[in-house]
C-alpha cells in the first residue's frame, strides 16, 4: 500500500472520455489500497469548472481526447491560476509528446499498459507538490522576515540620528552653554586687579580647563550632527579626512569629480556616515596604515565614495566582524537609497566603496534631517 501524504481520502479529478479505462483506473487504485475519492469529466468546460471548486488534490488526465488534448487540459488550468500536480494518463502518448508535457509544468506521465504504477504515480506527485508548496512557503516567510529586518534597522538608524541631533542639542543648549557662562565669570573675575597670584594661578588653570572642556563639547557636536554637511558633501568628506589626520598622523586624500556634488539629504547622510565608519575602521583594524585615500564621483550618474587604507588588511575573522555592527547598517541604509556597500581587503590594504545610482532616488529629507537645521545653525553660531 503506498503512504499517503494527506493521512485522508485524495481526491482525484480524472479527466477521460472512455468509461472503461475509468473503470480500470478505479480497480487499480482499489487494488493498491490507496484510499480515494473520484470523479469523472470529460469535456474541458466540465473539467474547468471543477478543477477550480478547490476540492481535488490532483488531476489525473488522458493525452487524446474529442477536440482537444490532456495539454490543453493543462494549459487551461494553468490560465485559470489552479496549483496542483498534474498527471497524463494515456495509452497513446509519444516520447516527444511526454518530454513537452514535462517541460511545460506536467507533473509525470503514466502508460495505460502499465496502469498498476498509477497509485505510486498520484502518491509521488502529490509529495512533490507539497514539498514545492511548503518551499515556496518558507521563502516567501523569509522574504517577509528579510523586509521587516530592513525596516527595523531603517528605524534603528533613524532613532540612532535622530537621538545624535538630541545629544548634539543638549550639549549646546545646557552644557556649552553653561561652560560659556563660567568661563565668562572666571574672566571676569581674572580682571581684578587685587588678585592674589596664587589664586590668579588656578584661575588661569581652570580657564584652560574650560577651553579644552568647551572644544571637546564642540567636536562631539560635530561628530554628532555635523553643520558641515550643509556646506555639501565634498565640504563634509574633505572635514572628515582632516579631522581624521590631525587626530592619527595618517595622511588622507581627497580625491572628487567636482568641488560641488549636489546628491539629495538621505543620500548624503548615507555617504557622509560610511566615510566616517571607514576612517573609524582604519583606526581600530588597520593601526599600521600610513595613508588613506577617499575618492568621491559622481560620473555617469552614479555616486561612488571610495576610501582605501595601504594597511596589512584584515582578516577573514576580523572582516566578518567589521561587517556585523556598523558596516552592516549602512549596508542596510545604502540599500533604502537604493545603492549597495562593498568592502574588500587584501595584503595591500582595505578599501569599503559606496556607489549609490542617483536616478530616482527621492530629494526628502528625513524627518531627523529636517527637524534639526535649526540646531545646525546654533551649533554654527557657538563655533564662531
């Protein structure tokens, strides 16, 4: 007795013109003890108007009928978007005829001379089937979970800036501000002329104290929403690659197509923060580099940010982690902008290249972006 998949009666739809070999498709499926319900059609309009009530498990059809044949049976179920195997029950069928009905989508063929195998045949094709249905299943789950695991870094990252503009303004608005205020009551109080020299000592202490404490709170705002990048990308990546070389002694190229690249906010942002995660990078994984080159283009309207270290590269290890935290974000941010992230490493160094096709990609700005140009112009107004 062959095993049946569904654990309940299959329920056959046998197109046929000929009551005999109906009869003997009913006594060999008796005789294999396969448990089943049938019933019979012979016309196409009677056959479409069954195969599509939702109650058959599968069609089991012979090649030559009156008019038309099991192929146009197929074609038909096919137009009338009906999923289930499909399998040819015929005396008469060629080898030509049987390898087309495969290609097309047919699920096997049976000889009517060898009408005992029928059984095995429906059991097989129905297994199939499931296996096909239960894939396609699972990758349209996957698929889903991939979309919403690309929304929830979108979101992440939003949150991520937006909670940077948030930081950026506090320090400006509470702690610059009230590191400016002291700083103005100790130079006041510098001014006096009866000022013990010792306490003039630790008064002119504190005051570099504070100088240093008022630029580490700029350069954190800085870092957190850069005012540069009003000034344009180039203006941005060219701040950037400074700051970097001041602070490692690495020297850094900046290399662009044109002084001005005019790209819309998000796609500036995105280009804006890979470089930033690239020179990041260099400094934790690529401590031996000497030189840093960042290419900037916007040829044949395509963005492409490049930045490359003459570094030891990494490892396999060590790329897979780079790739897991911040990498992989903008890896996420690139695709939203609908560009891709591309890191390689050799013996010659790392290189992480950003392209980003700039037709089509939408001018809004995030609301993270928009909501803080007023922050950006105070941030301005305490650096001058």
């Amino acid at each position: 007795m062959p095993e049946n998949p569904l654990n309940r009666p299959v329920r056959i739809l046998h197109l046929e013109d000929s009551r005999v070999d109906h009869a003997l498709v009913k006594f060999a499926l008796q005789r294999s003890g396969l448990q089943h319900d049938i019933l019979l059609v012979d016309t196409l309009d009677d056959f479409g108007r069954e195969v599509t009530s939702g109650r058959y498990d599968i069609v089991l059809a012979d090649y030559h009928l009156p008019g038309f044949s099991g192929l146009d049976a197929w074609d038909r179920m096919v137009e009338l978007r009906v999923d289930l195997p499909f399998v040819i029950l015929s005396g008469a069928i060629g080898e030509a005829a049987a390898v087309e009905a495969i290609h097309r989508g047919v699920s096997d063929y049976v000889l009517k001379d060898n009408i005992s195998r029928v059984a095995h045949v429906i059991e097989r094709a129905i297994e199939v089937s499931e296996t096909r249905r239960a894939k396609a299943r699972a990758d349209a789950d996957l698929a889903e979970s991939r979309r919403r695991l690309a929304e929830l870094a979108e979101h992440l990252q939003t949150s991520i800036e937006q909670e940077r503009a948030d930081i950026a303004r506090e320090i400006h608005d509470d702690i610059g501000g009230s590191l400016a205020a002291v700083k103005l009551d100790l130079a006041w109080i510098a001014r006096r002329p009866a000022l013990d020299p010792d306490v003039r000592q630790h008064m002119d202490t504190a005051l570099e104290m504070l100088q240093h404490a008022l630029g580490a709170s700029q350069r954190i705002m800085m870092n957190l929403r850069p005012p540069i990048l009003d000034q344009g990308l180039v203006a941005a990546v060219q701040w950037l690659g400074g700051g970097f070389e001041k602070r490692t002694g690495v020297r850094v190229s900046v290399r662009r197509s044109a002084d001005q690249i005019d790209v819309p906010r998000p796609v500036q942002l995105v280009a804006y923060r890979c470089a930033q995660e690239a020179l990041t990078n260099v400094s934790k994984h690529a401590p031996q580099a000497t030189q840093v080159d960042i290419d900037l283009s916007d040829r044949e309207g395509v963005l492409t940010l490049e930045v490359s270290d003459n570094g030891q590269g990494l490892s396999a290890e060590a790329l897979r982690k780079a790739k897991s935290f911040g990498l992989l974000g903008l890896q996420e941010r690139a695709a939203k902008v609908g560009g891709w992230l591309d890191i390689s490493s050799s013996a010659r160094g790392t290189s992480v290249i950003l392209s980003v096709p700039l037709d089509g990609v939408t001018a809004t700005e995030p609301e993270t972006e928009g909501a803080n140009h007023h922050n950006n112009d105070r941030t301005r107004d305490s650096q001058q």
